[in-house]
C-alpha cells in the first residue's frame, strides 16, 4: 500500500514539475518575457556605465597621471560611441528582422570592456574601452525599445515603455553607488567580478528568450473600390455578388458611413472575411453560391459585415439599410493577371526625421536628458559652497531626485495609453502629457535655484525628478505609436534615434552649464535649463497646436481622434 501511494506521489510530482516546465517554456517567447528582457538589459546597461564613474578619476590621476580634464574625453568618447553603435545595429536589426543576437553581442562587448578599464595602462585603452562600451550601450538601447514596440503595440506600448524607463532610472541611481561601495571593499577586482556576475545572469536571460514574432504586421497593399459597372452595386433588397472571372482571394471590409444627414460620415469598425472557392476565412460554406457576401443591419451600429461558423449562408441583407456611403476594400491574390505588389519601402533615419511628431521628439529628448544630466556636475558643487554638504548627503539628495522619476515613468505610460483621456485631449493626445511635464518642470527648477535650505532644495528635486520621468515616458510612447502607424515596424530604427538624442543632450548640456554657473550663479544657471524646458514644451506642441487652429477642437471629437490614440 506504501509503495502504491509512493508511486502516485511520484508521477504526481513529475506531472506537476512538466507542467512548470511547460509553462516556463511557453513563457519564454510571450510578450511579458520580452519586456522583462529588455527592461533587465536597460537596467544592467546603466548600472555598467555608471560603476567606473567614482573611481574613474583616481585611474586617472594615480594610475597614470593625467588631469581631471581626460575624464570628460573619456565621457565624450562614450557619447561618440553610441552614436556609431545605434544607428549601425537599427539599421541591421530592421532590415533582417534580427532582436536578440546583436543584443547578445551588445551585452558581450560592454563586459568586455568594462574588464580593459580594470587592466589598462595606458589612456589609449581607456578611450578604446569607452568608445566600445558606448557601441555596446547603443546597441542595447536601440534594440532593447525596438523589441518591446514589436510585441505591445498600440496602447500597450506606454505602459511597457513606462516599465523599461523604471529599468533605467534604478541603474542610473545604483551604478554609481554600487560601484563606490564595491571599489571601497575589494578595489577594482571587486568591480570585475560584479560585472561578470550581473552580466552573466543577463546573458543566461537573453539566451533563453524565444524571438516573438510582431504583434502586428505591415498593412498588406489594397484596392479601393466604388460600386461601377463591372461590380454589382448594393440595393435594396440584392446581394453582393463578385464577377466570376476574378480568380483568387477576396478580402472585404464595409466601413460604415452615419446614416444621419445631419452628421458627418465617419468610418465604424469592419470586420474582414476572406473567400476562396466559395469558403470564407473562417472555414464555413456559403449555402447560396460561391464567393457571396451578406451584411446585416445592428441598431446603432451601421452597417458591420458579419461572420458566423454557424451561419448556414453568408447574404448581404441590404432592405434594411438606410442610404449611405459604402467603401469595399479588396485584397487580391495576384497571381495571373496583375503584377506583384511592391516591397514595403525600408524606413531609415532620414525619412524618420523628415516626418515632424519625430523630430519634435528628437528635440525633446535630448533637451530632457541634457536637463537631468546638468544637475551632475553642477549641484554637488552648489551644495558643497551652500550648505557644505557632505559626499554622503549629496548622494542622498540624488536619491530623492532619481527615485520619484522611477516611479512617474509607469504612471505615465498608463495615463499616456488610457484612450478616455486621448480621446479628450485630441488633437493634443500624447503630446500634451509631454507639454504639461516640461512646463511643470520649468516651474519647478526656476524655484531650484531660488532655494535658500536643503529642505527646499530635496523637496524641488523629488518634484523635478518625478515631472521629467513624467515627460520623458509619452515621448518613447509617441515615437513607437508613429512607425507602428506609418507601417515598417522600424522600431530600432526609431529608438536608435532617441538613444542618439538622449545621449547628445547628456553630452552637451553638462558640458556647457559649468561655465555658465561660473559667471551667473547656480539660480542663473536653472534658470537656464527652465528656459530650455519651456522652449522644449513649445516645439512638442507645435504639431498638435497646428491641427487645432487649422481644424478647430470640434474636427476631433468622436471617431476623428482616433488618430490620436
């Protein structure tokens, strides 16, 4: 009896471990597993870059004897990295349908490299450890957005990308402070085996993700098609019956038209049937002849094309329709008598850019990442002439500004997607989550350099912190929405572009505030950067802005704000 409840105890636990190990499987190329992938890749990719930054300067200054200005090379040789690393990876990503092998191979270089900072000798060989670690860095960036627009499309993609802004924020807030721990305990060493550790785990991750296909694909080329003499026109009380000489596929999709007189026609949800033989798409039969299509009247629907298994007949019963437009959309197998359709034009960088809402966000990202990276190099100092501020209070104080931006990140990428507040918006859409932050972030670093106490100072920055994660989010979400309307799925491409902006503003921006703080003051210098926010929200609105005055609020109301969705 023992040995008989121990036998089924057995299968029963080997039952249960299959099952988990087939959900685990399945899990591997779900959408969820992407975005973990990915918002892990961001993660580890800040958490590298910002470990070398406490004791860069004194490999700098002991080990070889340089000044503190060769750090800023080092900076700039990174920055000029991701500009070759992003473009090159998007290109290749995008035109062979590629996401995880260059991202293997990005995560492979930047533990390579992160390893010559802890043998190099020469500063030849930090600046070619730094420029790779930048391709690297570009590479991670471009690819890791462009797979999760792949699998969250439409109003998953804010939320998603809300999530992957958070992956970011925690590494750029743990790298620093992870790696003065680690070089205070272990030195270099310490570093390197944190770096093989983290990059380890992240590789196993990468490796086991299964590449998901497109949760959407380009829209197939399509005729559109008025009612003529070859085609049969709808009337009252007829069916829809296509001219029997046109062999293949037909794909029809009504749009419907308000049957109102007083209301302007505005096109409903359709669905789409497929006929081949007399057999729709869904593997039923017409019981009365070949390739015949119905349309049924719903009560305050218009008219929907309908589809049922259980259907014995697909008719088009038009009696009870009122008068109206109707479009038919035809998708034909072109094998015979037309020639093929034309390949999908490839999207590059420079028709990215031709196209406005895309260089608007080009703009905004690198003026909002210029903003957050300014305040490196210039409130340690102020803190330290002001209120003589320790090293460990002044990391405190970078805390109460990082923190809030990992959280507003989500929330904005929720509230960005929500259709409701959208729709309400339109024409303004995403763009006035954009718009609200950066002015709201103005207002609040023009009160940063008015702040005579540390208080005030930390409670500025957890405002400042929160309203630029909050406005950094809509932007990914409007730049993903874009391509994914535009058609092409140049994902990589169009994320390889914010990465290059992102990383123009943190290049320059910190760059040249110092010496402006040198001959204005650090209040002057703020107000600065809230100059720089105000003239970000402008540029953001002058898309939407234009719609309004040229159309008015009341063209985007209902089934016309769709397109800010």
């Amino acid at each position: 009896m023992q040995a008989g409840d121990s036998s089924a105890t057995s299968v029963r636990n080997r039952g249960r471990l299959a099952r988990i190990l087939r959900r685990c499987n399945d899990f591997r190329s779900e959408p969820a597993a992407v975005l973990t992938v990915s918002t892990l890749a961001v993660f580890v990719d800040t958490v590298v870059y910002g470990l070398i930054v406490p004791f860069l300067p004194e490999i700098l200054q002991d080990r070889l004897g340089m000044s503190s200005s060769a750090n800023g090379i080092l900076f700039g040789c990174f920055g000029v990295g991701v500009l070759t690393g992003a473009p090159i990876s998007a290109y290749i990503s995008d035109r062979w349908k590629i996401r995880r092998w260059p991202m293997i191979i990005g995560l492979l270089g930047l533990a390579i490299t992160t390893v010559l900072f802890a043998v190099s000798n020469a500063f030849w060989e930090l600046v070619v450890a730094r420029l790779a670690q930048g391709i690297a860095s570009g590479i991670t960036w471009s690819i890791g957005l462009g797979m999760i627009a792949d699998v969250y499309p439409g109003k998953a993609m804010g939320q998603a990308m809300g999530i992957a802004f958070t992956g970011f924020t925690l590494g750029y807030l743990g790298g620093p402070v992870i790696g003065g721990a680690l070089y205070d305990a272990g030195g270099i060493h310490a570093i390197a085996i944190f770096v093989a550790a983290i990059t380890a785990v992240d590789l196993v991750f990468r490796l086991l993700l299964i590449e998901p296909k497109p949760a959407s694909e380009p829209a197939v080329s399509s005729e559109t098609l008025d009612a003529g003499p070859d085609e049969k026109a709808l009337e009252d009380g007829d069916s829809y019956l296509p001219p029997p000489g046109r062999a293949g596929h037909r794909r029809f999709a009504a749009h419907v038209a308000a049957s109102s007189p007083s209301l302007t026609p505005s096109p409903a949800t359709a669905r789409e049937f497929t006929f081949a033989n007399g057999i729709c798409k869904c593997g039923a039969k017409s019981a009365r002849g070949p390739n015949r299509i119905a349309a049924q009247s719903q009560p305050n629907l218009g008219k929907v094309c309908t589809c049922s298994r259980q259907a014995d007949a697909h008719s088009i019963a038009a009696s009870a329709l009122p008068a109206f437009a109707l479009t038919l959309t035809r998708t034909v197998d072109r094998t015979n008598d037309l020639p093929p359709p034309a390949p999908l034009k490839r999207t590059t960088m420079l028709d990215l850019l031709r196209e406005w809402p895309i260089l608007a966000c080009c703009l905004a990202a690198t003026i909002l990442s210029g903003t957050s990276g300014a305040l490196e190099p210039t409130l340690p100092l102020h803190m330290r002439e002001s209120f003589n501020s320790s090293t460990m209070v002044t990391a405190a104080v970078f805390v109460a500004f990082v923190i809030p931006s990992a959280i507003s990140g989500p929330i904005a990428g929720m509230l960005s997607s929500d259709e409701r507040l959208l729709a309400k918006s339109a024409p303004y859409g995403r763009f006035g989550f954009v718009v609200v932050g950066v002015l709201l972030a103005a207002g609040v670093f023009a009160c940063l350099g008015a702040t005579k106490n540390i208080v005030g100072l930390v409670v500025c920055l957890i405002f400042a912190g929160f309203l630029l994660g909050f406005a950094t989010v809509p932007v990914l979400n409007i730049m993903g929405v874009h391509v994914e309307r535009t058609g092409g799925h140049a994902y990589a491409t169009v994320y390889a572009l914010f990465n290059i902006s992102y990383s123009i503003g943190v290049l320059v921006v910190p760059t040249v505030l110092p010496p402006i703080m040198n001959a204005i003051g650090f209040a002057g210098s703020m107000g600065v950067l809230a100059a720089l926010l105000v003239a970000c929200a402008c540029i953001v609105a002058i898309y939407p802005a234009s719609k309004h005055y040229k159309h008015g609020r009341a063209a985007y109301i209902g089934e016309n704000a769709r397109q800010f969705l």
